[in-house]
C-alpha cells in the first residue's frame, strides 16, 4: 500500500514538471514568435501634447504591420508605459521594459529630460533606443545604441537665425524653460548668435510649470532687443506669448519647434497671432508642392491617423511614425538579434519620413539636414509658411 501511495505521489509530481516544461516551452514558443517593441511616451501630464499623439502612432503602426503579416513571418508586440513626464518614471519604465518585458528595442521618450535620464540604461543592456525628443545631447556625441527622430534644437536654432539675418535682426532677448530641453536650447541659442551676426543682450529663464513670465520678460524689455526667442514646451510658450502681448512689446516673437502642434494656438489664443518658428512640413502638408519628396508620405500618415483616431496629426507624433517604420525595416532579417537591429538602424540611409530624409552614419544618429525644417507664421489661427 505504501509503495502504491508513493507511485501515485511520484507520477503526479512527474505530471506537474511535465506540464509546469510545457508552459515553459510555450511561452518560450510564443515570445520567440513575437518581436516585442518598448515605448515610452508621456501620455498623460503637461507634455501629452507630445506623448499622446506618439503612443497612438506606434500602436496604429503596430497594427498596420501586423495586419500586412508581420516581420518575417513574426507578429509585433508594443509593451508602452507612461512617463508623465517625469524622469523618474522614465527611469522606472526603462527597467521594466528592459528586465521584465525583454524588448528588442525601445520607442521614445518624449521630452529631452526624460530621454536623458534613461540613454546610461538603454547603453549598458545593449538595446536600440530611438527618441522622440530634440534637445542635440541625446545623439551628440554619438552613443551606439541611441537613436532619435525629432530634428535637433541645433538646426532649429539654424533655422530661426537665417530668418533673422534676413530680416536684418540684430538683437535678441532669449527666455528659455529651465530644465533639459531648455538649457540645450539656451547653448544653441548663445553659440550660434555670433555665426549669424546677432547678439543675446538678455538671458532669462521660466519654470515648467509657471503661470507668469512678465517679470523676465520686463527685464528683456529694458534691453531694448530687435526681437526675443522663447524655448520651451507647453504651456510655458503660450504663457510668454500672453504676456508678451499683455506688455505690449511690439517685437517679433519667435518659439522654438517643441510648441509645433495645434495645442500651443488653442493655449495662446490671440497672442499666437504673427508667432514665428521651425518645424517639420506635417503642419503645411497641403501648401506643399506636388514635386516635394515628402508630400505623400505626409498626406498617408495624415490620412491614416486621422481616420483612426478624428483629431489632426502633429509633427510629434510624425517621430513616432519614423521612428517605428525604420525599426520595422531594421528588424528585417535581424531574427531579433539587438546587435543587427542597432546596426540596421545605424546604416539607413535615404528613408524619406514625415519628419525629413534621415541618413544615419556611425558619426551622426539623429540623421537630418537643415531640410527636415520650414519656417511658418501663425496667421489668422492657423499655420502659413513664412512670407508666403
């Protein structure tokens, strides 16, 4: 009887490491059948003008590519968590997807502060990371494994200063937000200035979250500048550009490409009028020409993104799309080996996107010319391209 009980006991434990292998070997099946993607947006938060547009993006992308079979044969997975614009929880995110979730590559985050605080953690586990944020520190110098698709607060500058010269502008106030994004603008801003025969009379700088700015921007009245540049992400801008109205500085104000989205003219209101900045050609889609090498990449997405989700596309969630289609293509043939995948990314060359033409190098992982940026006039509510 004895010896009976201990079979029985024997084949059951027998039957439970049986089965306890098999759901091991399932699960082993079905993560290799399936090339998992990390995103990290903020969502939610006083940047989900950013995020929100991104994450769906990548999920509309995620579901094109699917529905079209996959990448070689394998289904894509996107593993997205929410940062809200905190560093912090980029940081937690960043964990999680690099030491639970086991994703071949990571999309975002949204902002410079927070795509700063995670590039030492993407490096040390060895995974792509492609950005969506602009500040020029994320790629320069270049790190081997992080990427980004928002043009860079170098070129922006570029771009506001040639306007400027010819314009015959001479002199600046600069109010710039004081965190990451702010303090990589403020370096460009300075550093150009003389390159383009312009001075910085007055620095001054405002919180993220503040509500008036009339005290800086009376002290760059009194330096008596040609014109200011304001640097920052909502809602700060749309606070300087009220301000700037209520003070009536009757000088041109121009803002940097992290406001290029509707949401800065709803917050602005009337004091967005006559408001100068670069951003990418997604805003001005239609005043394109038929020759322009971008236009039908920008009239599919537009017309993807807004048939899904019913609102208007943003530049913003432009660097998701080319973010998540270059990934695509790097994934081909990779058979999710991160290695081929960083150097699949790093070798595209010509991808003609919604955000520019990239053409990645060893030397250069943010990949744009001064192409990727128009400049527009925000007139009568909406966006012109500038003197046209």
């Amino acid at each position: 009887m004895q010896q009976r009980k201990m079979d029985a006991i024997t084949l059951v434990m027998a039957l439970c490491v049986t089965l306890v292998l098999s759901s091991v070997m399932a699960s082993s099946a079905m993560a290799a059948s399936v090339y998992k993607i990390g995103g990290i947006f903020d969502s939610t938060g006083p940047a989900s003008f950013l995020g929100d547009p991104e994450k769906k993006t990548m999920e509309m992308m995620v579901e094109q590519i699917n529905a079209a079979g996959g990448i070689d044969g394998k289904m894509v997975e996107a593993v997205i968590y929410d940062s809200e614009g905190d560093p912090a929880k980029a940081v937690s995110s960043v964990n999680k997807l690099l030491h639970k979730d086991n994703v071949l590559a990571i999309i975002g985050p949204s902002t410079t502060p927070t795509t700063l605080a995670i590039t030492n953690f993407v490096e040390k586990a060895k995974v792509p990371l492609i950005s969506c944020a602009a500040g020029v520190e994320i790629t320069s110098p270049v790190k081997p494994w992080v990427f980004k698709t928002a043009q860079s607060d170098l070129l922006a500058v570029a771009a506001i200063y040639k306007t400027m010269q010819a314009k015959n502008i001479k002199k600046i106030g600069i109010i710039t937000v004081a965190n990451a994004f702010g303090e990589s603008g403020k370096k460009q801003l300075v550093g150009q200035a003389k390159g383009f025969g312009i001075e910085v009379v007055k620095q001054e700088s405002f919180g993220p979250n503040d509500t008036d700015t009339t005290s800086q921007l009376t002290k760059i009245k009194s330096a008596s500048p040609d014109a200011i540049v304001c640097w920052g992400t909502n809602p700060g801008p749309a606070v300087v550009a009220k301000n700037v109205k209520q003070l009536k500085m009757d000088i041109p104000l121009y803002q940097s490409h992290g406001v290029a989205s509707p949401k800065f003219i709803e917050l602005a209101g009337d004091a967005a009028e006559g408001i100068i900045l670069p951003t990418g050609k997604i805003l001005v889609t239609r005043l394109l020409g038929a020759d322009d090498p971008q236009k039908k990449i920008l009239e599919k997405y537009e017309s993807d993104y807004t048939a899904k989700f019913k609102s208007n596309v943003s530049g913003f969630g432009g660097y998701a799309y080319d973010a998540m289609n270059m990934l695509a293509s790097a994934l081909k043939g990779s058979g999710g080996d991160k290695g081929k995948i960083r150097a699949a990314l790093e070798a595209t060359q010509k991808y003609v996107g919604v955000t520019g033409e990239f053409n990645f190098s060893a030397t250069d992982h943010n990949g744009l010319s001064p192409d990727a940026f128009v400049m527009i006039e925000i007139k009568g509510g909406t966006w012109k391209l500038l003197d046209k």
